[in-house]
C-alpha cells in the first residue's frame, strides 16, 4: 500500500457525462487533478441525477459505485462496494433527486488512465427479485475522464521510496513522513488532510460554529511541530492543546504554501491558514485572507470564503487584531 490522499475532489479539472439510451438515471464524473503524484490516489466526484420525470424504485440506499479503470498495461474495476453483503432495500428515488458522491482510486503504475464511474442496480445479486417487478435493474456509465499518474522526483522520489505504506493512515508513520520530508507533496497532502476545519471543499458553516465557540472548539491537531527540536515543542504533549494547535496548524501550511504555491488544492489551504488567523487572534489577518480568497481564489473555494466572511461582519465576529 502506497502513500494516499483521501479528501473529497474539489477543483474541476477534466469531466465525462453519458447518458444510455432508456436509463432513468444519469452520472457525471469529475477528476481532480488530471495530474498527480506516484501514490496518491484520483479523487472523483460522482453526481447522479433522476431524469425520468418520474420517481425510479430502487433496490438500494446508498448508490452501489464502481469505477472503470484502463490504461495501456491493463483494465480492471475498482468496487468499493462489491464486497459488501447486503439484499434489496426497496425506496424511491424521487423525481428531479441529485446525489454526488466521492471516491479515491488508487492507481498503482505511473501511466495514463481511463475511468468511468458505473452504477449498477446491485454488485452481488443478479436476478430481480419477483417480490419487487418494478425495481430500476439496470446499469448507468459516466463518460470518461483520462489522469495522468506521474513518477515522482527529487525530494518527492525519496519520501515514495522511504514509505512504501500508507502515512495518511498511521499516526507514526505519517509524523515521520512530515519530519523528513517536510517540504515533498506527499507532506502537502498529509497537512491538508489533517488540518482545521476538515472539510473539502471548504464548508462555512463547518468553521463558523467552531470559530463562534472559541478557541477551546479547535481542537487538538495531529501535527508535529515544524521544528520538533526546539524546547517548546518538547515539553507540550501529544495532542497538543488547542493554542499550540493552532500555532502548528499555522505553521504548517505557510511551509506547504510556501513550497508549493500553486499546488491544486492551495486555495483549500489558504482557507485554512484564515482560519487559523482567527484562533490566534489575528482577526485582520483571518479578513485579509477571506477577502483575498473572495476575490482571487478558485470559484469552489471563493464562494464558501464570501460566505463565511459575509457571515462573520454581520455577526462582529471581525474587528482589529487582537493582543
């Protein structure tokens, strides 16, 4: 198992859209980035839609995904849920009803890939139950979105070679990973994945209700200290608590942001880095960013920075920097 990012995809970078012919329901697919790093899985957002005009009876609760994956090496199937036992949940999928999901695939091979999202009316039963003769039994496939895997170089090479498990899923093993090779992306995947608030794309309302409830809602971080020999980080303990937390949170993304200014999901981060302004008490600071974010940032991280700082003048949540 190689190193992976399991965040929800946030920037749009390449879609595919079919609908087949007779099928109620149709699925979108979005990759982002079209380009990643030897270890770190694609991440897809999935949108279904009912176009029937009608409400569409299903045999399941949760939609049933899958992903295509070809390359020139090989074709195979990614199924999350395959394995699962489950028998027919009977429901109805409204009419006009909108769903979207998120999926990470990893990709073992650097190498160019083709995948397609399939939903199926079930992964482990094949004959419609006589009990249910209406039931949707069908099959939708998205159109399909090509990424690229690329082999990593540099400092990058080193920190694949160093962990060839899974950082993001081992507290030891992603700590180390962050101490040795604090500038690699992989760390940048690492630090987005384990900072405040921990939503992606960015949700306001998510950061609101911690920010109007003070530091003590912040929360203990699971980052290292940037500089781990110095005196100060060695007598906290782990978790930190939550001032130093913030103090980490900070410091970490000006590294990554800083190392890797135009990383896709940098605007993520800097959304972030406001954030944490706040629970230093550099409210101008948490402004600043939020405002620059607004006007500059990408469309799906702009329009939650507004949000959130549309919400926060019109509370008082914001005013000169605080001692």
């Amino acid at each position: 198992m190689r190193i992976r990012s399991f965040l929800v995809a946030a920037a749009i970078a390449t879609q595919g859209i079919i609908v087949l012919a007779g099928e109620p329901i149709t699925v979108t697919v979005v990759a982002s980035p079209d380009r990643i790093p030897l270890g770190v899985n694609a991440e897809l957002t999935v949108r279904l839609a009912n176009v029937a005009g009608t409400p569409v009876p299903v045999g399941f609760n949760r939609p049933p995904l899958a992903v295509s994956i070809e390359s020139q090496a090989a074709a195979s199937t990614y199924c999350p849920f395959c394995r699962a036992r489950w028998g027919i949940v009977r429901r109805l999928l409204p009419e006009g009803w909108r769903h979207v999901e998120s999926l990470a695939v990893p990709l073992p091979t650097p190498g160019f890939y083709t995948l397609r999202a399939v939903l199926k009316h079930h992964w482990n039963i094949n004959e419609k139950p006589a009990e249910y003769p209406d039931l949707w039994w069908g099959h939708a496939v998205s159109g399909p979105v090509k990424v690229e895997v690329y082999a990593p170089e540099g400092v990058d090479k080193q920190a694949h070679e160093a962990f060839g498990l899974d950082p993001l899923g081992s507290t030891l093993l992603y700590r180390e990973l962050l101490r040795r090779f604090p500038t690699s992306t992989y760390a940048a995947y690492v630090v987005r994945r384990r900072t405040h608030p921990g939503t992606s794309p960015p949700q306001p309302d998510v950061a609101l209700y911690a920010m109007e409830r003070g530091l003590s809602s912040f929360g203990p971080t699971p980052l290292p200290c940037v500089t781990p020999e110095s005196a100060a980080c060695k007598d906290l303990g782990f978790p930190p608590p939550p001032a130093e937390g913030a103090r980490r949170q900070a410091a970490w993304l000006d590294l990554v942001l800083r190392s890797h200014p135009g990383i896709w999901f940098a605007d993520e981060l800097r959304f972030k880095r406001a954030y944490a302004a706040f629970f230093l008490g550099d409210k101008d600071g948490c402004e600043a960013g939020l405002e620059d974010l607004a006007q500059h940032g990408k469309p799906y991280v702009a329009s939650k920075a507004a949000e959130l700082l549309a919400t926060m003048k019109a509370k008082g949540m914001l005013g000169e920097k605080t001692k």
